[in-house]
C-alpha cells in the first residue's frame, strides 16, 4: 500500500482529524478497568488475573512501535493505520469470543497481543507525517492527535459502562459488548484510513540551480539514532516524567482516599471517582496545551517546567499531606498534565534534533521508556503502601516514601535534559533530499494559518 501523496491545494487541516481517529480509538485501553469488575464475577477470576489482557496490551504497544517504526516510515501512514485498525478491531473480536465461550486466555490473546499491537502501531502512525505537515508547529499538531490517546477513556468509559448495563454484566453481556467494541471501532478507525495523505514530495521542487531542494536541518536514521547520547538522555527523560506521573493514575481513587481517611473530611467514593475523572481530563489538556506551548518557548524549555515544577508538586504534596484536599488536587492536576505534555512533546523534541527522516521509527524505539515506566512507576507506589501498611501505618503515611522517590526520579530526569545537545554531524546523513514526504513549500505556506 503505498503513501497517498495529497493532491494540489488538499488543506493540511484535514490531517489531524484522521489521526484523532485513530488515537480516540486506541485510547479506549485507558478504560479497560470497567472491564475488570465483570470479568472477575463472571469467569472468577483474581484482581491480577483481570489485569493482565491491559499489561500485555502496553508491553506490547511498546514493542510494536519500537520494532515497527521503520516499518511503519517506509510504508506510509495510511499502511499503519490500516494495520491498526485490523489488529485493534479484530482484538477485541477475539476477546468476545473468549467471553462467550468462558476461555480467558482468549482474551488475553485478544485484547492484550493482538489489540496491543494495534495500539503501538496505531499510536505511531500519524506522528511523522503530521510533523512533515506542520514544520512549523510540530509540538501543536502531535498534541492534537496524541491528546485523542489521553481523551479516548472519557468516551469509552461512560460507554462500555452503559453497555454492560444494557447487555448485562455476565459472560454473553460481556461477549457482546466486546463485540460492539470491536466492529464500532473499526469504522471510526477507517475514516482515518481514508482521509490521511502525505504531503507532496519537495523533490519535484528545484532550486534555482535545478538540483532539488534539500531537507532543512539535521537528518539522522533511526538506526544511527540509538548510537547518539541524545536518543538516550531522552529515553531517561520520557522514562522519567512518565514514572512520576502513571504512579499516581493508576492508584488515583485509593490514594485521594487513604490521604483523607483521618480527616474531618474524608472523600467519598462518589468524589474519588470524580478525581479520577479530573486527572484524566487533566492529562488530555496537557497534551495539547503543555505540547503547544513547547512551540513558543523550546522544547528543552518546556520539559524544565515538566521535570522542575513537577518536582515542586510532589514537594507540595509531601509537606503539607492531609491538611489541604484543594491543594493536594491541583498538584495532582498539574502533575497529570505534565504527564500528557511529555508524551505529545516528545516527538517534536526529536524532530528538532533528529530530523524528519525516520522521526517514526525513533519515537517507535523511545516508547520503550513507556513500557518500562508503566511497570516501574506503579510497582513503587503499590509495593511501597503495601509494606507501609503491613508496617501499622495508614493515611497519607502510607505514600510518603513513594513521594520523595519521584522527586528523586524527576531530579534525574532534569539532569538529563539538561545535558542534551545538538546531535554532532558525524552522525547526519549526508546531502539528503527531501524525501519521503517533506511538505511542498508553495502549498505549505499558502495552507499556514
């Protein structure tokens, strides 16, 4: 399936959209805990059982994007998105079918191998051609689609959870919303599939001279990336960020609670769940308002605000413990935000010192960092309350620890970034044209707004 090229004057406006699609979509994997409750009833299994399709699902969204990036450059984002959309939709038919038969390791196999790699190469399949599409505002135009990855839990939450009401919460019910799942998402996919386009080669541009226009600036391959400290000290800043903030996203209602329990105003389960609510909305704004902004001041510069002002709620966080709830809310807000920022910024962040080459196949490989933060962060948060508790203690105690862990975490982080620099010329491309898809600059500027 080769790239469809835009036709002359097609508006780069319409890019955005068709990746949204795909990342609404995808982001439905934040929304899997409505899932759990029913399954556990329905085919008896544990709290750890119930989890695993969703780990399997992240471990191997991860190395599907890193071991399909080059992949996914070559042959174009309508291929992946394709790709995509076949795994994801056709994962969850085969977790209904596990349903309806009462066999788990079916939607194990379903949800979490099949639909997982439709989740990593879903997530990087628009990342490189929208930052071809806006050179000029990279941070904002990823923002937008990988905010459909933090958003797509708001629509899929509420909607699962009516499902389950209407079909009924036992194995058929099950079977049947998994199903809807499955054949729903494949249409909304599908619209991406159609509408995405490539921007026309700058090749069939020429200088002055006659020789064809070059690309601007660095150009780094995917596989000369990994040899540079840069791709590195990035992977330890993702890693990072990350860890500090899905420690609090996955223990968001216990946390909010336990912190509250002794005081005169304890939260309610109804509450927690609204906090839950909040920080999710707080990570969907982030990446697009944090990405955005990055545009304005820098990329190195917005993640000092990540890294350090993180730092700095998490401080707040430990001194003041249960003696504020308004205060303990906005720092997690502020964190979660953070959290979505540097995943909708990362991308430009290797663009600006990569290039446009491979930038795909790059942000592929970094997202191993995800992979690893989505294991580390809430296993210090969880292993640590748990031997807090055994130990006697109990409210805001219980997470004190874990705390000052992701300042130190963060601290690291902030130190990485501040050691990155220009990628050395040794290791660019030599005079590399503007191939693959660099944007037509007589339509770039008569589309910019």
């Amino acid at each position: 399936m080769s790239p469809p090229i835009a036709p002359v004057g097609w508006s780069r406006w319409l890019v955005p959209p068709a990746a949204l699609s795909i990342h609404l979509s995808i982001g439905q994997a934040y929304a899997w805990s409505v899932f759990k409750p029913p399954l556990e009833d329905a085919l008896g299994l544990s709290g750890t059982q119930s989890a695993l399709p969703f780990q399997l699902g992240i471990v191997m969204l991860g190395l599907s994007a890193a071991f399909g990036g080059t992949l996914v450059e070559r042959r174009g984002p309508r291929w992946a998105m394709t790709v995509a959309l076949v795994c994801f939709s056709s994962g969850f038919l085969i977790s209904a079918l596990g349903a309806a038969t009462q066999q788990f390791w079916l939607i194990v196999l379903g949800y979490g191998f099949v639909g997982g790699i439709g989740l990593g190469i879903g997530y990087i399949s628009p990342v490189s051609t929208l930052i071809k599409w806006f050179p000029d505002r990279p941070g904002m135009a990823t923002g937008i689609a990988i905010m459909g990855f933090g958003g797509g839990a708001l629509i899929a939450s509420p909607w699962s959870a009516q499902m389950l009401e209407s079909f009924g919460s036992d194995s058929k019910g099950i079977a049947l919303a998994f199903l809807v799942h499955g054949l729903s998402y494949a249409v909304f996919m599908l619209l991406g599939v159609l509408l995405v386009r490539v921007p026309r080669p700058r090749t069939e541009e020429q200088r002055a001279d006659g020789s064809p226009a070059t690309a601007a600036g660095p150009q780094v391959s995917a596989r000369q990336a990994l040899r540079t400290p840069q791709f590195w000290l990035l992977w330890v800043v993702l890693c990072m960020n990350v860890t500090a903030g899905i420690g609090i996203l996955e223990k968001a209602a216990p946390m909010i609670t336990d912190f509250f329990a002794d005081t005169s105003t304890p939260v309610s389960v109804t509450a927690a769940a609204g906090f839950v609510a909040l920080l999710s909305a707080a990570n969907m704004a982030g990446r697009i308002g944090w990405s955005s902004t990055s545009d304005l001041i820098g990329r190195k510069n917005i993640y000092r605000v990540y890294l350090g002002a993180g730092t700095l709620m998490y401080a707040l966080i430990a001194l003041v413990g249960d003696s504020s709830k308004p205060l303990f809310v906005l720092c997690a807000l502020v964190i979660l935000s953070f959290y979505g920022g540097g995943f909708a910024t990362i991308p430009a962040y290797l663009k600006d010192l990569f290039g446009t080459y491979q930038v795909g196949a790059i942000h592929g490989r970094l997202l191993t960092a995800w992979s690893t933060a989505g294991v580390l962060g809430p296993l210090i948060v969880n292993w640590i309350a748990d031997r807090q508790e055994e130990a006697g203690k109990d409210g805001a105690d219980l997470y004190g620890t874990s705390l000052l862990i992701m300042m130190g975490l963060l601290v690291i982080g902030f130190v990485a970034n501040e050691l990155v620099r220009p990628v050395h010329p040794s290791h660019h491309l030599g005079d590399v044209t503007a191939q693959k898809g660099a944007p037509d600059v007589r339509q770039q500027q008569s589309e910019s707004a």
